[in-house]
C-alpha cells in the first residue's frame, strides 16, 4: 500500500531577479522546499503531499498549479475564500541577497483553523513534516492545536519530523520560540535542527548540547546539522558524527537544510539505517548549495 509523507506549512509566492532586471515568478517555502526534494527522492511506494491554506484567488490556483505539476499531492490544501498566499521579493545588492516579505495576512496563518480538518489529513499520513516557520505564522491558539493534532497522530503510529528552522523575526519574541519549539520536540521522533540558529537562539555550546536538549523533550533521533561542519546524529543516546564533503564552489545556500531533510528523511525511512541517510542529505544539499534557487532539477 502507498505510504504518505505529508509536509505542513506555508509556500509563498517567490519573486526574484533576473538577469535582465525583471523579476521572475516562482513559488517557494522551507517545508514546500522538503516536500519537492521528498518528491524526487523517495519512490513510488510513498505518496508527497503538502497541507497548507491559500485563497480562492487565480495566484492561489497557479500555486496549487505547480505543486500538482511538481508531482505533489494537494487534495488536503484548505481554501480561505477572504485570503490570498503570502509573497516575498529576493533583491540583489553587489551580490548580497536581501529579502522582503508580504506574508502576514496569508491564508497559510489559517491552516490550523479547523481542528476537524487538521486531524483528518494528518490522520491520511506515515510521516508528518513540520518546521518552526509552520508554528510561527500561526495564531497563538491554533499553535496547541497543531502540536495535539500531532500528538495524535503520533499515537496513532505516524512518525513526525520537525525541522526547528529558527527564525526569531517571524515571532512575537524569543521566549515564545524557544518555549513552542521545545513544544512541538515533545510531539516528535526526528528533529533536524541547525546548530548555528540553535547557538543563537539557545546558548548551546556545542552540536552535543543541542542534541540532548531536543532528546531530553523524549525525541529518539535528533540530527544536528552544522553546515560545513561535522554534523551530529544521537539516536536513542548513541551519538554518531558525519562530516560533509567539501563543496568547492558555493554559489547558493538556499534550501541547503530542507533539502538535507528531504534526502535525509527519504533515506532512512528506506534504510532504517541513520549512516546512509546521513550521507544522502549531505549529496543533495551539496547539490543544492552549487546553483542558484531553491528547487534545482539535477
Ligand atoms: P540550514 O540551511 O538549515 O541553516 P545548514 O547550514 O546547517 O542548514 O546546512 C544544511 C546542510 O547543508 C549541512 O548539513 C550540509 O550537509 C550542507 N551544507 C551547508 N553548507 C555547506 C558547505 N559550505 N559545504 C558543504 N555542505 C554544506
């Protein structure tokens, strides 16, 4: 039987410059990014499916548009009928890309709305993908109900993954995301934070560190990846390190973590095996890191 592997969260509509001084449409989004790297790595066996909001506009059309020519599933996809999807413009300054964003009125923020609805679609899935992006742009309340509709489907014997990707200007302060992020590690079984965002949000002194903090909210496998840097993996308190090839040229280090998580995930959930998914994530994020975009073709 076809297994599902569900991402949640918000894709925005992407503009960014083009050679010839125009700007060029695409779509984009840290838990979308997963879920189309999930696409192309795991096999037929496993369907990808996103689960977000968007309006019942022609730009909410072409979104879901593209997710279904890319592949992934959009049957769960809420539509807010007042709302339209959140947008963000990538500007170049001597080469340093800077990003503004029009996203906080976006039918994504209402994705959690209906706890009926949230329960049934996650009930449709064998992994749960999620990110403290998805946490953040929800309303305060509709947070609890993401995390117990998790926790339920985590009963139920789905397996949750949670990418904490910290970025403290989405929330209303850094208490709030320390504290909804260590909620939502209570609610899963692989977290994949990066150590740089962690350091900084929380102290940590090492990847060591970060990992047993997650550990110590019950997460079995927790991978912290570190960039260049040696990687850290503790599965069930034995601790295994991995260091990146090195990438000769970086050209763009957009998506390098979701589509780590993406390899990664797609590869252990194959293998059981955490030194094979480890190395896969490396390979595709490497990739990913050489060309310019998020959502590369080879
Ligand atoms: P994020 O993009 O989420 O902040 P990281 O910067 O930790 O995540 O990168 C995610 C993964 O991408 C790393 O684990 C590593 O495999 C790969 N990566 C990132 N930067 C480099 C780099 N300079 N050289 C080689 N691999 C890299």
């Amino acid at each position: 039987m076809t297994k599902r592997f569900l991402s949640i969260g918000e894709c925005m509509v992407e503009m960014a410059p083009a050679a010839d001084g125009n700007f060029r449409m695409g779509f984009a989004g840290d838990t979308l990014n997963t879920a189309w790297y999930a696409r192309r790595e795991l096999g037929k066996d496993w369907d990808v499916a996103y689960f977000t909001a968007v309006g019942d506009d022609a730009i909410s059309a072409r979104m879901v548009d593209f997710l279904d020519a890319s592949a992934i599933a959009t049957d769960l996809i809420r539509r807010i009928p007042d709302r339209t999807v959140g947008l963000y413009l990538i500007q170049l300054d001597n080469g340093e890309r800077s990003f503004a964003y029009w996203r906080s009125e976006s039918a994504a923020r209402r994705l959690a709305g209906d706890a009926d609805i949230l329960k049934a679609n996650l009930a449709t899935a064998d992994l749960i993908y999620f990110s403290g992006i998805t946490v953040a742009i929800l309303p305060p309340s509709e947070r609890q109900t993401l995390f117990a509709s998790v926790a339920e489907a985590q009963a139920n014997g789905a397996t949750i993954a949670f990418d904490p990707n910290l970025r403290p200007r989405l929330w209303e302060d850094a208490d709030t995301m320390r504290k909804a992020v260590m909620d939502a590690a209570a609610v899963s079984d692989i977290l994949l934070p990066s150590y740089e965002d962690e350091a900084n949000a929380f102290g940590d002194r090492n990847t060591e560190d970060t990992a047993r903090r997650y550990s110590g909210q019950g997460v079995p496998i927790v991978i912290v990846k570190n960039g260049a840097c040696e990687m850290l993996a503790l599965d069930r308190g034995n601790i295994q390190r991995f260091t990146p090839d090195p990438v000769a040229s970086v050209v763009d280090t957009t998506a390098a973590g979701d589509s780590f998580n993406a390899a990664f995930l797609a590869s252990y959930l194959r293998s059981g095996e955490l030194s094979p998914a480890l190395a896969a994530g490396a390979e595709l994020a490497a990739r990913v890191i050489g060309q310019r975009g998020a959502l590369i073709d080879s």
